[in-house]
C-alpha cells in the first residue's frame, strides 16, 4: 500500500522545495548592506534604552506552554464528544482516562506555583 502514501510524499516534497527556494531567493536578491542601527533593538517606534537582550522571567514561557497544552486538550476533546455515541463505553472509559492524566498535571503545576501571577 506504499503508492497510497504518494500523494503525502508529493505534498511534503512540494512544501519543502517551496520553503527552500523561499529562503534561496531572499537570500541571493535581498540587500546585503550592513548597518549598525539595522542591529539596534525596535521597540514600537520609540528609541531603545537599555539592553538589547534582557532576561526574561521563565514563568511567562511555562504559562504559554500550560495554555497550549490545555488548548490541546480541548483539540482532542471535540472530535470525541462528535463520535461518542459510536465509541461507547470504552471511548467513555478512553476519555476518563485522558482527562485524568491532564487533571494530574494541572494539579501538579497549580501546587509548584505555576498558575501564580505575581
């Protein structure tokens, strides 16, 4: 059944050679003069103080991957609540299971502090 995946390898082979010459053609066509104020840091129209490289506080980078994880969750919660009544009771069971699984992460990440907003 490999030639049923064809039409994938064709697809895949075509958004690669896409991407490729996407960035070969900006690269060989774009300006190439150097600039030091093209280096400094933008910020919104306003002139730049301090560095250009501040840290960042790794809390607002967990809170972006809990939502995504939940926004996940609720990916794969639609389809299944769509196809319910054919599953039955182990698409049910299934489900619980699944739920739990991220019920304990959240939990987790609630008692180290994560959902703090100081």
């Amino acid at each position: 059944m490999p030639i049923d995946y064809l039409p994938i390898a064709v697809l895949i082979f075509f958004a690669v050679g896409i991407a490729v010459m996407t960035v070969a053609l900006g690269h060989m066509l774009g300006p190439r003069k150097k600039n030091p104020s093209k280096g400094q840091p933008y910020e919104s129209g306003m002139v730049p103080y301090g560095p250009g490289q501040r840290r960042m506080p790794v809390h607002f980078y967990l809170v972006a991957v809990l939502f995504i994880l939940f926004d996940i969750e609720i990916v794969f919660l639609l389809p299944w609540a769509v196809v319910l009544r054919d599953l039955a009771i182990f698409g049910l069971i299934e489900m619980v299971i699944f739920v739990l699984i991220l019920a304990v992460g959240l939990i987790y990440a609630w008692k180290k502090g994560a959902l703090e907003w100081d």
